[in-house]
C-alpha cells in the first residue's frame, strides 16, 4: 500500500452545521446529473441571478445576427399560435353558421378558410423549428466556448487549489452544471420567453373578446396561485430530502467501488450490502414522498381551471344568448358564439404558459447556480508568477539560439546576459508552512552541485515531499530561499523552470494513448529512435515488445492493463526521454519489486549520470549511492553526510537502515 505523503493540508470542514454538510453530500452525490422520481434535481439558489444571466448572456451574443434571427423566429412562432386560436371566431361566425341558417351557400369558403389555418400552422411549425434549430446552434457555442475557458483557467490555478478541491468536486462543474446551463439556454430560455409571450397575448385577447368574463378567470388563477404556493413550500422541502438522500447513496456507491478491493479482501460484501440497502430505502421512502406531493399540484389546478372553464362556459353562454336574443351588447360587449368558442379556447390555454415557467423555474436557477459554481472557479487567483528569467536554447559555444532543434545546451536569460543551466541548487534556511501555525519544515539548508545525488530520507510526513515541491515551485517558500543556478526559483518563469527538471513520482499516470505517445510526452519534440533509446535506459524496452503492438499498443485507463512496475518504467522511460539536467525522484522505485529494481539499478545510473538529483525514498536500498543523505525528522535535518559517514555516527540513519536490513 502506498505511503501517504506530505504533500498538502487536509481541508478543514469544521464549523458546517449537519444541514450544510447534507447539502453539500447531495450535491457531491448528484453531480453526474441524476434524477429522483418526478424530476428532481441538484438546486442550489443562486446568490447573484441577474450578474450571472449578464455574464452568461456575453458567450450567446457572440453571434449577434443569429440571436435576432432566434427572436424573430420565436415571436412569429407564438403570434402564429395565437392567431391561429383567433382564427376560430371567424370560422364559425363567418363560415359555419351562415351555411348552417343558409345551406345555398355551401361550404367553399370554410374549406378556403381551413387552407389558410393549416397554412399558418406550418408557417408556425417552421419557426418553431427554425428557432430550436438556431438556438441549439448558439447553446451549443456558447457551452463549449465556457468549457474552453473553464479547462483553460484549470491549467493556471495553483497545485494548492487541486488539493482543496476534490475531484469529482471540479469535474462536476464540466459535466452537471455545464449540462444544466446548456439545457437551460438551449430550451428553458426561449420556453420561458415564449411562454411570456403567449401568456401576455392570450390575455390581451380574452380582454379584448370579453373583459367581464377575465375577471373570473382572474379570480381562478389567484385561487390556483395560492395552492401552487402552499404545495410548493412542502414540496421544496420533500425534494431536499430526497437529493440529501440521492447524494448519500450515491457517495456510498462511489466510496464503496473505488475501494472493492479492501472490501473483498476482508470479505465485507454482506456488510455493505446491508448497509446499501438501508440508505436505498431511505433515498426511495423520501422519493415517494416528495413525488407523492409534486405529482398533486397539476391534478389540483388541472381541476380548479376545469371547473374554471366550466363556469365561463356557462356565463359565456349567457353572454351569447341575451347578445343573440336583443341584438345588444352587454356590459359594452358583443358576444358570438364564435367569440365564445374561442375565449373558451383561450381559457384552456391560459394557464399553460404559467405552468412552463413555474415548472422551467427550478431548471434555469439550478442552471444559473451551476454557472456561478463555474464562475467561481473562473475567478479564483490563478498561479501567480513574477519570474522573468527564462530558459533559452544555446549552441556549443553557450551563444543564445532560435530553435530548439538543433541547440546543444541550454542557458537561463537574466537581464545581465546568459547564465549556463548546470543543475546546481541551494537551499537556503528555508521554513515552510501549509497552515498558519503548524511548520512543515524549519530553516532546513541544503546544496546540492551539479551532478550530485541529493537523497532525502526520514518517517511519513516528515517534509521529504514538501522540499521537491518548493524547489519546482509547486508552492513558494515562506521564509529563505531557493536558488537555481544563483538565481532565485522566485525570478525565474515557472514554465521555464519546470522545464529544465523533471519528476518522477510514486503514484504514476499514464494518458490514454500508444506507449510511444505516452513516453513522448516527456518531450513532445522527440523522435521515435530517442523515444526507443529511452525506454531501453529504463529497461522498458523489453516489457514493451512483448505487447501485441509494441510501441504502438493503445492503453486507456491509466494503463490498467498494465503492472504497477510497467507503468512506473514507463514513466521514468518518459523522464529519460526529456533530458533535464535536473532530475527528482519521489519514492519512484516504491512500486517496483526488488528483483525490477536491481534490473534497472544501471538504466538509471546511465539516466542519472551527469545530472543534480533529488530522491525521496522509505527504501534505504536505493540511496546507498548517493553523494549526500538528508535524514529529515519533523520538519529539521538531524543528520546530514554521505553513506559510509552516517553509518559510522551510529545515529538515526543507522537504526533506520540496519531496521530495514533486519526486517530483509
């Protein structure tokens, strides 16, 4: 099992209530965008609506024309509806009923009447699409432009903030909140407007047709208002149960899968079976009930606006009746039975739009909330970096050259002219801290001369770690300093910097991708024949030809289908093929048995001749060669020489390395 290393702090979760816990667990849990019964969703209320539809609004208006397009295509579509609900007055009035008191007339003019309807229905079917059309065009810009943005703000943030934020905590906000944000622009918007539009058109025209009778579909939707209020509050707090109990299981899942491993091997499957179900059942008794509530809201007001229509219908009736029998209008009214089919029509419908944007609420906030989630990680302090001294190519003769192609050296350009990159690194009474208060490492001073080995060794969490992340600057140091060839890690530009060494971890990651590409990636200008050569220095080469495809043998998944020992040779194979003249080694060899390690003992000797290195290692093995050894306890060096001098002291690294010999 892989040591724990110093790397970083533990986030401090201290001071949230249950509450905010259970929230952030539901959250966490429905992160891949799942859904309970009934359509819930992950909702957080966002704290700045109207800035984040603002910011929004500047990756949709990047096409200004096909936005005006989308809106005239939306605003005819919906007075082509309306119109077309219109259209049922003239109908009866003008073509139905004089044929039904006259039948001499015949039915031609309502046959012409209909063409026409079914001509406006299509007109209105193609907006309709042409509007989906171009606004699935325009979301679809707008999301991967802010993808785009959010991937690359990623890549300047601060290796702290990786350590802060989890990662499924910052993949969520590519897959939920970007898909929310997307569905919202592409549909809930423009249902919404739409929605709006209808709605403000459908009253006007029921105005229009008989403003007595608004007046009780007014009285109606203020009794459906009230009941849509009432439900919605206990409803609200049902659905929250049911995403604290979604985002429980689905942790629990999470937690369980990665870690099959452990829970086979101490045969604890029937345990977490019986746990799995309990938190199942609890997630589906509080689905039930927040679906039970959620699902009576449009019955009940499917009900109050049926009983609505009824009662125009009738009233509307009368309307019809006394119009038809005194010829006179009534409360300045005149009402056909044509006028009265239609108002009925609208009746139906006037509710809908209210029922769209109540139910598309839920969605364009959720959607708005993810997008200040992926604001906020947009906003945050990227990795800062005031260095001007960079690395540049130069030819044998240390003269500054224009490509890297062909150069035989490289040189740090200050502003005093070239200074040659030889690896020789001071550490100079440095102390350092993660959190205020607790000293990772204290005034610790150590030089290492181009071409010497530097080993660190001592307990977990002593600080080994800690010092190769200052010295490439993956955290800056809070007190002394570092220098790099003379010059201060500080000045020099990170890219640079980290450019000129190379680190070979203990925990490996290989892309997806062929072996070649996968060793290239230590210097993507490489060719095939340096590429082979490095894998040969690594004692890689031979594991590799035994594949079915060589060099060329696709691997996915962090090259699962590879050993532990395979995927570490790959990646100092990939160290090998970059050339640095520094080179730190953190516990590289941990994951290699004995017997690979004594293998490649020369590879790396040959990989390491000529450069200033840096290992970390709980293996005491692999540091016997080294020109000094750094024996870190609590953050301080306590000893410091070479093997043979620490050895003959009798100190700490003596019981060390005759406890290892003894354990062997």
């Amino acid at each position: 099992m892989a040591k724990k290393k110093d790397t970083a702090p533990a986030v401090d979760t201290k001071g949230k209530t249950e509450e905010e816990d259970d929230e952030e667990g539901s959250y966490k849990g429905s992160m891949r965008g799942q859904r309970g019964p009934g359509g819930a969703k992950d909702f957080r209320k966002p704290k700045d609506t109207r800035g984040t539809i603002r910011r929004l609004l500047t990756y949709v208006v990047h096409n200004k024309l096909l936005l005006v397009f989308v809106l005239l295509m939306m605003l005819l579509a919906s007075i082509v509806d309306l119109r077309a609900g219109y259209y049922l007055k003239p109908l009866i009035d003008d073509c139905i009923i004089p044929v039904i008191k006259d039948p001499s007339i015949g039915w031609s003019p309502l046959a012409h009447q209909l063409l026409k309807l079914l001509g406006l229905y299509i007109f209105g079917a193609a907006a309709s699409y042409g509007q989906g059309l171009l606004m699935s065009f325009l979301s679809q810009r707008a999301i991967n432009k802010l993808r785009g943005d959010l991937f690359d703000k990623l890549q300047e943030m601060p290796i702290s903030y990786y350590d802060a934020n989890g990662n499924g905590e910052i993949m969520s906000r590519f897959t939920n909140d970007a898909d929310n944000v997307q569905m919202a622009m592409e549909q809930t918007v423009t249902m919404m407007i739409s929605s709006v539009i209808n709605f403000v058109g459908t009253v006007a025209l029921m105005i229009y047709l008989n403003w007595i009778l608004f007046l009780i579909v007014v009285a109606f939707m203020a009794v459906d208002y009230i009941i849509v209020r009432k439900i919605s509050k206990r409803s609200k707090v049902l659905y929250k149960a049911q995403q604290r109990n979604l985002g429980r299981v689905n942790a629990y899942v999470e937690e369980m899968v990665e870690g099959i491993k452990v829970v086979k091997a101490f045969n604890y499957e029937e345990e977490i079976k019986t746990e799995f179900t309990g938190k199942d059942r609890a997630y589906r008794d509080a689905a039930m009930d927040a679906t039970y509530v959620g699902m009576i809201i449009m019955p009940v007001l499917n009900q109050v606006m049926g009983i609505c229509y009824a009662v125009t219908a009738v009233i509307g009736g009368l309307f019809v009746i006394s119009t038809l029998s005194t010829g006179a209008a009534v409360g300045g009214v005149v009402f056909t039975v044509g006028s009265l089919g239609t108002y009925l029509n609208y009746t139906k419908r006037v509710a809908m739009p209210i029922n769209q944007v109540s139910q598309q609420m839920v969605t364009l906030l959720s959607a708005v909330a993810g997008a200040e989630r992926i604001f906020a990680v947009m906003d945050s302090q990227p990795e800062v970096d005031e260095g001007k001294v960079t690395m540049v190519p130069v030819d044998e003769n240390g003269r500054e050259m224009d490509s890297w192609l062909t150069n035989k050296g490289e040189a740090w350009k200050t502003e005093n002219g070239l200074v040659p990159l030889k690896g020789h690194v001071q550490i100079q009474d440095i102390s350092f801290h993660y959190v205020e208060g607790k000293p990772v490492l204290k005034h610790v001073s150590v030089e290492a001369l181009p071409g010497q080995k530097i080993a660190f060794v001592g307990s977990t969490g002593a600080g080994k770690t800690t010092i190769t992340n200052l010295i490439n600057r993956f955290y800056d140091v809070q007190e002394g300093r570092i220098l790099y060839d003379g010059i201060d890690v500080k000045d020099i530009k990170k890219d640079d910097l980290r450019r000129s060494l190379v680190v070979i971890l203990q925990d490996t990651h290989l892309f997806s991708g062929t072996i070649m590409e996968n060793i290239r990636y230590g210097r993507l200008n490489a060719t095939d024949e340096e590429c082979i050569q490095a894998a040969k220095r690594a004692n890689a080469y031979n594991f590799i030809m035994s594949l079915p495809d060589g060099f060329d043998t696709y691997i996915t998944g962090d090259g699962g289908s590879l050993s532990q020992g395979q995927r570490q040779l790959l990646n100092i194979a990939r160290a090998a093929v970059a050339k640095p003249p520094v080179l730190i080694m953190d516990e590289a060899t941990s994951s290699i048995d004995t017997r690979t390690e004594k293998e490649i003992e020369k590879g790396m000797d040959g990989l390491m001749h000529g450069k200033t290195v840096f290992v970390i290692a709980h293996r005491l093995s692999t540091v016997r060669n080294s020109d000094k050894i750094c024996v870190i306890e609590a953050g301080e060096i306590i000893e410091f020489g070479s093997h043979r001098e620490l050895l003959a002291k009798g100190g700490r690294y003596y019981e060390l390395y005759t406890g290892q010999h003894m354990l062997e």
